[in-house]
C-alpha cells in the first residue's frame, strides 16, 4: 500500500507541489493584506463613490467561490484581453485579490475598535490623520489582527488544492499524479492530507505563539463581527 | 438532629486570581473556617469590607461554589456529602445575585416559570398560575411580558427574587440584591425584602442596607479576611461592638449613609 | 447554446448548490453545538474536539472529498459511493468544526453567569445549556453563522472534483468545454452565487441584531 513512498521521484513531486502551495499562500496572504489595509482605510476615509466601488469589489470576492474565480482568472481573463497569460501569475493575483475582500473586514474592524480614542490622542500630540493612521492605528490593528490572519492563511492553503483542476502544479496536483501512477487512492490522499494538516496546524501554531508575544493586552478583536 | 433550616459548619474555600502575566498567581482564601446555623424564619444579614469573600461563603452555601472543606447542610441533608444530587437541593434554596442575572432570552415571567416547569416539573398552568403570583408579590404584574433589557434595575431585581421565591424554597440566600443598582431604585427593592421579611421567610443576605439590617435581621455577621469576626443582634453592631475593626467598619459606614 | 441557454442551464443547477448546502450546515449544527459545550465544560474530553477541529482546519475540503469518494468509496460503495453523500459527510463535518469555534466563541460572550443562574434555580449542567445557553448562544452568534452558511454555499463548488453532482460551477465547466465560450458562463456563475449568498448574509445579520437588541445581548 505504502511501498510507493520509498520512491524518491514521488517526494520530488510532492516537495515541488508544496512548494507551489507555499508561495502562493503567503503571497495571497500578504498581498491581500497591503491590499486589505488600503481597502479598509479607504472605506473609513472615502467618499460615497470609493465606498460603494469598495463595497461591489468586496461582494464579489466573497460572494463568490474562489474556485469559480480561479476558472474566470485563468479562462476568462485572458479571453477576455486576448492575450495568452501565465497561469501561474494569473493564480498568484487572484488568490492575493481574494484574500484583500476578506482582509479588509478583519483589519477594518480592527481599526475600528481602536480608532476614535487614539485619533484622537493621536491627534492632540500634533501628529497629522496619515501620521496617526500609520504610527498609530495600523500597528495595532495588524497585531489585533493576527488571529483572522492565521485564520485566513489556513483557508487560502486549503483553497490552493483547486489549482490542481486548472492544471496548476500545486501538491494536490502531485496526489493526482502519484495516484495516477501507483493506483493507490486511499493511502495517497492520507498522505498528501496529512502533509496539508502538518503545514497549516504547524503554521498556525506558530502564529498563535506570536500572537501571544504581541498582542497588546486588554485589546482584543471581537472575532464575532 | 437540629432544626436547622441551614447549616454550614467549619468551612474553607480558596481561589486562584490569574495576574498581568501568566506566573502572578494569587491564591485568595475567602472562607476559613467558617460555621453558620439558621433556623426556620430566621433573617441573618452578613456585612464587611468588599473583598472580604461574603459572596464566596454565599455562593459555597448554595453549592454554586464547591467547598474545599467543611460541610454544608440543608436540613438534616448534608450536600457536601458524595452523590448528592445537588440540582434537587438547590431547588430548596432561592439564590438572588447581585448583579441579578436573569435570563436574557426569556420575559420576566418565562425567568419565574423555567424552574417551575423544568425542575418542579409543574404543568402548565400551575406553573404559570404560581409564577404570577411570585411576581404578584414582587408587584410587579405590568412587567409580565418584558425582557430583561426592557426593564429598570429595580424592576430586574425583583424579578429576580420573584424567580427566587417561586419555587417556595426553604431559604433564600441574597448576595448584596442591592448594591449594584442606582440609589434611587434601591428602595423598591428593599420594600420587596420587608414584604418577604414580614411574611416569615427564611434568609441569609449578604448587604450593606444598614436601616434595613436594624429593622429586620435577628442577627448581624460581621465578616472580614475569611471569616467570621462578630456576631450579634444589630443593636449590638449599632451601638458598640465589641472588636476594633468592627466598631472602625461601622463608624464609615454609617458615616456615609448620614453623608449621603 | 445562446447566452440564456447557458444562463438557464446554469440556473438549474441550483437547487443542487442549496441542498448541499443546507444538508450541511444542519449536519454542522447538530455536530458544532454539543462539541462547543463539550469543549467547554467537559475539561476531560476537550481535547478530541480540538483535534477534530484542527483536522477539519487543517486538510484541504477537495483532498478530503477526493479521500472519501475515490478512496474509501471503492471499499465501502456504500455510502461513500455516492457523490451527493461524500459531499454532505465533508461539508458538514467540516462546518461543524467551524461552528463548533462559533458558539465557543458565543458561549463566552453570553456569560458564565447564566449557567450560574441556571443552576441556582435548580437546573442540571446540560439542561441548564438546553434551556438557557442554547437560545442565547444561536442569537449571539447570527453573524458569524451567516457567514458560515454563505462560505457553505462557496464551497459547495468543490464537489466539481467528484462526478457526477451538477450544481452550478460543474456547469459552468460543462458549459465551457461544450460550447468554447470561456466568458459568460463563468461570469454568470460568478453572480448566481452573489445573489445567494448576499441575502442570506444579510437578512441573518438584520435579524440577529433585531433579537440582540431585544435581548440586550
């Protein structure tokens, strides 16, 4: 059942697919934060127009799967440009674009819980709006934030398992292969599940332990909202 | 054996408080060794510094605390005892906290009927039939169909003594029914209390009420840092207590209520 | 196929979406709130609800639907045979991991002290939680739910990677590979789960304020 794993071609596989897996979750993490904090900070300060674009953009990337925004980056897009693009780039943007609809809500939020009194204890010092936003209120808020961040990247790695069905190389992709060669499904897919439940439950922990070290006490994010 | 409506004899309870940091661990002793009886219509009234772990003996009384040593008995009942099943006891006792905690999902009168339906297993109209008549007494009839929220703090309380003395228990136990409300709206309440007082009910109430404590209790419980430091009829308290810190303890506070 | 053809096609693929969806979302009521409560105030076994919710965290949904279609259902055709079940049994597990961390989070906010009071009058542990927690916690925890079951009808898209079960992303896909048309039928896709979802979302929101106000949670 298990004999294949001896055979280091699967482990290049695997590590290859991981890899992929890897780097397009932290990129979609961290570019949907920059995103998200741009998003969020526009939605406080803009005007109606901003906030309503703001609004539809977020609607659309949460109202909709990501695995049928997948499809629409890698298809239509480029259908619709008429242009032939890289899929891998093509992945890369969307998972940073949907990640930023989410991303925004937490670090909004987060701002939002501490935005009035330290404005304006921000304020009063003499710093200006943009000062106080970014010595202020965006180091707290990404430290209140860090629990939804690690929230965030466990379900954008699981999410990535859907590039496998765009042809993408992702480790999912690599099960699909190894399984299409030894014909041994069950233990595959324990396999590559378990590798996926180490990878988040290690980063996750990780972050936790993070979190601990800096979050600030006695503020903390009401994960309900 | 006695006649002891209630009965705690040498009881302990400690606690941890978590500090600042996860190492600050205080342990706090909130009763030592502390013994109470009391009788059928007895009104014993327990006062001292905040703090001092009146709430704690309180809450151990009812088992919504577990002691760590000492007994605990209702009648000849002990409920420290192993096996015992102490949702049927606390059935007996009527427990009014002091920041009311009534149930927010329910109107005034489902917070009087859930205990009556649920733990009495009354049918429905009785329940209902007695649940009214518990916020009759109260008076508060005009509330029946309010939610907690819509409520004043007053009207709450009582509520929550309404759900208390619905069941008929064999005492009440009152944890300071007073203190966290806004002085304009203590009065209501302590009215209620005479009311029940008058009728010949059964308490033990922790409170600072010292007009009411005069008027009412038989007996006053001077408590500090755990245990029980002086006990007397309030005239006694009023007049000249026999240790230092309780004679201290009630010149501030009498001072502040002829202040206020 | 003209583009209403297609969005017709698409159209019918909902009622699929929603019961998956709905099967789910109940299979994860059933399963998060006794999890919540045990994890909260059975200490002992608190530990075999962490791990579930880590696994369901933890392990892609497709991998896991690829595990029990694929894999267990050549054993056992009987029930992971069948992809509408394997669908559900994911779903649904996996969201009562997600609600699970919900109502803890729910349990925490309505209080300690209503178990208290709870048990003051004479209530047992459990149905003090039946009859108390339970109805406070469901208000508490309406958005958070809402999203839940919006998140449920989103991935209900991955059951494209078993066969057989044509909701609306499997013809989508359908649609693509028949006609060559790489634009509208994911376009329209893409809005059909809008419109879905965005009510829901809503609606829940506005009703679990109303009853939060009223109780004053």
């Amino acid at each position: 059942m298990f004999e294949w794993l001896t055979n280091p071609l699967y482990w290049t596989w695997i590590f290859q697919g991981l890899t992929l897996t890897v780097e397009i979750t932290l990129f979609g993490v961290c570019l949907g934060l920059l995103l998200g904090t741009l998003l969020s900070i526009g939605d406080i300060y803009g005007g109606r127009t901003a906030r309503g674009l703001i609004a539809i953009y977020v609607e659309f990337f949460r109202g909709s799967p990501l695995f049928i925004q997948i499809f629409i980056a890698v298809y239509t897009v480029p259908a619709l440009l008429h242009l032939q693009m890289d899929h891998y780039l093509l992945a890369f943007l969307v998972f940073g674009l949907n990640s930023a609809g989410y991303q925004k809500g937490y670090v909004k939020g987060a701002m939002q819980t501490i935005l009035d009194d330290q404005m304006a204890a921000g304020m009063s010092v003499g710093m200006s709006r943009w000062q106080t936003l970014r010595h202020v209120i965006i180091p707290q808020a990404y430290r209140i934030v860090i629990p939804s961040w690690t929230n965030e990247f466990c379900s954008l790695t699981k999410s990535t398992s859907a590039l496998a069905f765009v042809g993408l190389f992702d480790l999912t992709s690599a099960g699909l292969s190894i399984k299409g060669i030894t014909y041994q499904v069950l233990p595959v897919w324990m396999v590559i599940g378990a590798i996926y439940f180490v990878w988040i439950t290690g980063v996750s922990k990780l972050m936790d332990v993070i979190y601990e070290r800096k979050k600030i006490p006695g503020v903390e994010l009401d994960l309900q909202s | 054996m006695t006649d002891c409506v209630m009965e705690a004899k040498h009881v302990y309870k400690t606690y941890c408080v978590k500090g600042e940091k996860r190492k600050d661990v205080k342990v706090i002793e909130a009763v030592k060794d502390v013994s109470l009886q009391i009788r059928k219509g007895d009104i014993k009234l327990i006062f001292g510094p905040s703090g001092s772990g009146k709430s704690t003996f309180l809450r151990c009384m009812a088992m919504l605390d577990i002691p760590d040593k000492g007994d605990i008995y209702l009648g000849d009942q002990s409920l420290t005892a192993k096996g015992v099943d102490l949702n049927k006891a606390r059935a007996r006792i009527g427990f009014v906290f002091q920041h009311i905690y009534l149930f927010r999902h329910l109107t005034a009168l489902g917070n009087v009927e859930l205990a009556l339906r649920q733990v009495l297993k009354l049918p429905k109209e009785e329940a209902r039939k007695r649940a009214i008549a518990a916020l009759e007494e109260v008076k508060l009839t005009d509330c029946i169909k309010k939610y907690p929220s819509q409520m004043s703090g007053g009207q709450a309380q009582r509520v929550g003594i309404a759900r208390a003395i619905a069941r008929k228990p064999d005492i009440i136990l009152l944890d300071e029914p007073t203190s966290a409300l806004d002085p304009e709206l203590t009065g209501e309440v302590i009215d209620t209390l005479r009311d029940l007082a008058h009728e010949g009910t059964t308490m033990l109430i922790v409170s600072h009420e010292m007009p009411f404590a005069k008027e009412v209790a038989e007996e006053m419980i001077f408590y500090d840092e755990g245990h029980v430091v002086e006990t007397g009829p309030p005239s006694l308290f009023f007049n000249a207590p026999n240790t230092d810190r309780a004679k201290q303890f009630m010149t501030r506070i009498i001072n502040r209520t002829t202040r206020e | 196929m003209d583009v209403w053809q297609q969005l017709f096609n698409l159209l019918e693929g909902v009622p699929l979406t929603l019961s998956i969806s709905i099967i789910s979302f109940l299979v994860g009521i059933a399963l998060g709130l006794p999890l919540a409560f045990t994890r909260i105030y059975e200490k002992e076994i608190s530990f075999a609800v962490d791990l579930y919710e880590k696994i369901f965290r933890g392990i892609p949904e497709i991998v896991l639907m690829l595990l029990f279609f694929f894999g267990l259902g050549t054993f056992f055709p009987l029930p992971f045979g069948s992809a509408f079940f394997v669908a559900c049994f994911v779903l649904g597990l996996r969201s009562g991991a997600n609600q699970s961390q919900i109502y803890r989070g729910a349990i925490r906010g309505v209080g300690d002290e209503q178990m208290i009071a709870g048990q003051s009058i004479g209530l047992s542990k459990w149905r003090s939680i039946w009859h108390i927690m339970v109805p406070q916690v469901f208000t508490f925890s309406t958005p958070g739910l809402g999203s839940e079951y919006a998140l449920l009808i989103k991935d209900s898209a991955y059951v494209y990677v078993l066969s057989g079960l044509l909701e609306i992303t499997t013809r989508a896909n359908q649609i693509r590979q028949s006609t060559g048309d790489f634009i509208t039928p994911y376009i329209f896709g893409a809005l059909i789960y809008i419109a879905i979802t965005f009510p829901i979302a809503y609606s829940l929101d506005r009703w679990g304020n109303r009853r939060k106000k009223k109780i004053g949670l």
